[in-house]
C-alpha cells in the first residue's frame, strides 16, 4: 500500500496544485490531501484541504474542504509540484 505524499498541510504560497476557473475569478490552492488518488476515485465524497479566493473573498483566502469532483469540474490545473503529476496526471 502507498502513502499519502499530499498528506501534510502545505503553506498557501507553496501549494501542491493550483486550479483556476477563469470565467468564474476563483482560484484553488490545495494544500492537503485526505486519500490517494486512487482512493479518491472511489469515493464521491473525496475532498481536499484548500485555500481558495475570488472577487466574493475581496482578494483574500478562505480555508477549508472542497469537494474534489467540483474542484476538477470548474477549475483547471495551471500548476503543480512535480510529484503531483505523477500522481494525478495532467
């Protein structure tokens, strides 16, 4: 069984992915992971620990769990840690 590489919280200005959605003004910071990914494709209810913002945040950071099927839905990936697309692809 493999572990958890995303498992410990990164710092906002150091993330593992960054995902926009341009058209809504919103940026992703994932900073933790709970699953695998392989795990997380079995599971609907998967989530990530992220920083996000957007024109309602006026700019600032707002932490907390996002689902990651609604991350991987609206945002694009735009940057990552290498070991991030090993894992998860592009």
């Amino acid at each position: 069984m493999t572990k958890n590489i995303f498992g410990k919280t990164a710092k906002v200005d150091a993330p593992y992915a960054i995902f926009k959605a341009p058209q809504m003004n919103f940026e992703w910071r994932v900073l933790k992971t709970y699953q695998r990914p392989d795990k997380e494709m079995e599971n609907q209810y998967a989530r990530w620990f992220v920083a996000a913002r957007s024109d309602m945040t006026y700019g600032s950071w707002e932490y907390g769990d996002t689902y990651v099927r609604d991350i991987v839905e609206y945002g694009t990936l735009v940057e990552a840690v290498p070991q991030w697309y090993e894992q998860y692809g592009d």
